[in-house]
C-alpha cells in the first residue's frame, strides 16, 4: 500500500557553491599570510685540513699574513700593506724560468679577513692565478 500518492521522494543533492567559497576563502587567506622570502647564499663544499703527506712544489710563492695584518712574501717583509705594494712583490717572487707558480697564503688564526682578501687580490693583480691555503693539521 503506498499511502503517499502525490509525494515523490526527493533526491539527495549537494550543494556546492558555499563548499567553494569556503575553499576560495581559505585560499585568499593562506596567500596572504604567507610571507615569501627570497634566500641568497653560497653552496660551498668546504676542505679537510687532514693530509697524509705534505707535498713540496718547488715553483711556489709563500706569502704569511699575520695576526697585525703585516704580509711577508717568501720571508721578505712587505713594507705597504696596500695592494699594489703586495702585488709588486709577488711579481718579484715569481721564479726565473717558472710559468704559473702556486702561491700558498700562510694566514694567522687571528688574521684580519680584509688582509687575506688584500693578498688574493694582489696575485690576480700580479698574474698568478693557482692560489692555496696552509692549514694545520688538527692534533690527535
């Protein structure tokens, strides 16, 4: 017996114009809390100090920086700490006959950053491009 005649059954729907403006307004939201931030650096792979044998170059300049920012270019004190007085020395350095000698920067732990800078400037200045650093080996 089906004592509903005139009544049919609805059929279930969803709705989903107030699901979208809620999505919408999530959205608008997140993109403006968001804050965008533009990161700059360096990947840099640092090297191990530890070595197994020293090696002995025999075109090598040896330039020292010390703590007080003094340059002394194979034991020959540098008498301006200016750029161009370090780059002259350096050109006074290079030995006779040798193309492209190393030049190994023996810096003070407590060296001012600016003096080295100062020295590898002075190299590309004086024409010498293979630049390396001295380190200390840690003790064990």
């Amino acid at each position: 017996m089906n004592f509903r005649r005139g009544n049919r059954r609805e059929e279930p729907e969803i709705n989903l114009i107030p699901l979208i403006d809620v999505v919408l307004v999530i959205i608008i939201f997140l993109m403006l809390t968001t804050t965008f931030t533009k990161t700059s650096g360096l990947e840099i792979n640092l090297p191990m100090a530890e070595s197994e044998s020293g090696q002995t170059v025999n075109n090598e300049i040896v330039v020292a920086v010390t703590a007080s920012g003094d340059v002394i270019v194979n034991s020959q004190p540098v008498a301006d700490k200016g750029i161009d007085a370090i780059a002259a020395a350096l050109g006074k350095a290079i030995p006779a006959g040798q193309q492209d000698p190393v030049v190994v920067i023996n810096a003070d732990a407590k060296a001012a950053h600016q003096s080295v800078v100062d020295v590898m400037q002075a190299a590309q200045r004086a024409g010498l491009g293979h630049i390396t650093f001295a380190t200390q080996s840690p003790s064990r």
